[in-house]
C-alpha cells in the first residue's frame, strides 16, 4: 500500500494511532522498533540539526534530506513531516510537498502561522488571514501527484476563533485536522464537535500547554492521531546530562556496562537494521 494510503488508513480504523517524535536517525532507529509509526517534529529537528529553537530557524532542503534518509532506512513506517507554515510563499509549499512525496514521505502538516513564526506551545503565536491560509493549503492540496496525507494544523488560541478555524478546515479536502496547544478537555470535544466526522489530530509534548492524556482517553474523545513530538529528545537531553554529571563525578572513569545497558554491542546491533531496509520498497 502507498504510503500515503497506509497512513490514512491508520488513522481511520479504531482506536488512537500514535506517531513518535523523532530528532535524528538514532533517535529514529530506537522509535522504529517500538511503534510503527513516526513523525518528525519541528522542535526536534531545529534543536538536533541546527541547535536552535523552533521559531522558523528550519530550511527546506534540509527537511527534505533528513525524510529520505529516514525512508530508506525504515520503507515500512508512517512517516509524517512537520512542514511549519511550508517555509514561505504557496509556490515555495507546493515545491516542497512534491518533494517530499518523491522522498517517501507519508504525510505533512501545514500550519496557519505567519512569520516569525513559534512553537505552537508557547506564547507569541501570529496568524496568517483565515483566507490567506486556506489559499496556501488549497494549492498544496492540489499538488499532490499521489496519496500524500496532508494535516491542516491551526495556531489559533482565541475560543472561538479556534472553532471558527477548525470548522473552516475540515471543510476542505485535508484528511485530518490539528488545533495545536489545546489547554483542556473540553476544549478538544468543542473542536470534535466542530469538525464533524473529519479526523482529529492532538499533539502531546511535555511541558507543554495540553493535557497529558492516555491513548485510551484520547479514542474516548474521538482523538483519531496523536503525535508525541518530544518524548526521544527529551529523553536524550536528560540521560545526556545525568551520563556526563556522573562522569565529572568518577574523575572521567567510565561506569561498568550493566547486562541491560548500552555499549557497543547494543548499539551496533541496533543500527546495522537499518542497512537491512530493502531499497526496492523505497516509495512504497
């Protein structure tokens, strides 16, 4: 099955499909044997590859590369991108769709916001003109030369504004619909309400302005996707800093390897997978 058609798949049938955040391709190959599906996450991806915050820091090609990358090692995955708001102007978008359907993406995400441009979890957050934005997204829905899943994101964070918007792009032909930085359960059943039988995307990240729910909770709120942008980076950040803490500590000997550790068997064994990615399943 296409790529595209796969993920749309999944995310239509019961339940809530999660897609785990990823940063880099180790971060990758460690998501990759625990969930089927991943997403690779603006956040992420501007502080590994830039070390910058998510504010607008992230070019084109280099998303563009990072998803081949990560389709060639993993041709069986739900692969979806964090586009922003397409990196500039509606030809710029268009561009980089078809680019990214060429790399094997599965699907994108386009967002409302105009530059400059913040992480949907913080404050600051400006807005393209609702017909500006509809513009943008209906011309990257017509580009799609296959099954590309697209996501139409809104940044909105006024009540009704946010309804207003949500209704206004499940009334498009977006298969899925993401109001980030949703502060509270009601809120996402006023949105579910709202959008009618479009399927709803809820994006969790620690520390940020939504509600941490389970994958249950959210199948009960009739959540059909949800994305966990940073559970490997954060994860990373703290190991990292605990593992090099430790080692100021010991005067600069490294600690014994324990049976359920990581070492150089354990790491190797993990990334000589990826040289096992079939080629020929590249693009689906």
């Amino acid at each position: 099955m296409p790529h595209g058609s796969a993920l749309r798949s999944a995310i239509t049938a019961s339940g809530t499909t999660p897609l785990i955040g990823v940063y880099d391709m180790y971060s990758a190959s460690i998501a990759a044997r625990h969930y089927d599906g991943l997403f690779v996450s603006g956040f992420g991806f501007a502080a590994s590859f830039y070390g910058l915050p998510d504010i607008g820091f992230i070019a084109w090609p280099d998303i563009v590369a990072f998803t081949e990358r990560l389709r060639w090692a993993f041709p069986r995955h739900h692969l979806l991108v964090d586009i922003d708001d397409g990196y500039g102007d509606p030809e710029v978008a268009c561009h980089v769709v078809r680019r990214l359907e060429r790399a094997g993406a599965s699907g994108v995400i386009l967002e409302d916001q105009k530059r400059p441009r913040r992480c949907g979890h913080v404050a600051g957050k400006q807005l393209l003109p609702l017909d500006e934005y509809l513009d943008k997204l209906e011309r990257v829905l017509a580009c799609r030369t296959g099954d590309l899943t697209v996501v139409a994101r809104t940044d909105a964070t006024d009540e009704a504004e946010i309804l207003t918007r949500a209704k206004a792009l499940a009334a498009t032909d977006a298969d899925v619909v993401l109001v980030d930085g949703v502060r509270d359960i009601d809120a996402i059943r006023r949105i579910r309400d709202s959008i009618g039988d479009k399927p709803l995307l809820f994006n969790q990240i620690a520390g940020g302005r939504s509600p941490r729910l389970s994958l249950g909770e959210l199948a009960e709120l009739g959540v059909d996707v949800a994305i966990y942008s940073t559970p490997c980076l954060f994860a990373a950040h703290e190991a990292m800093d605990k593992a090099l803490t430790d080692l100021a500590v010991t005067d600069g000997r490294l600690p014994e390897t324990k049976d359920d550790g990581v070492g150089v068997p354990q790491s190797v064994e993990l990334l000589i997978r990826n040289l096992q990615a079939t080629p020929s399943t590249h693009h689906g």
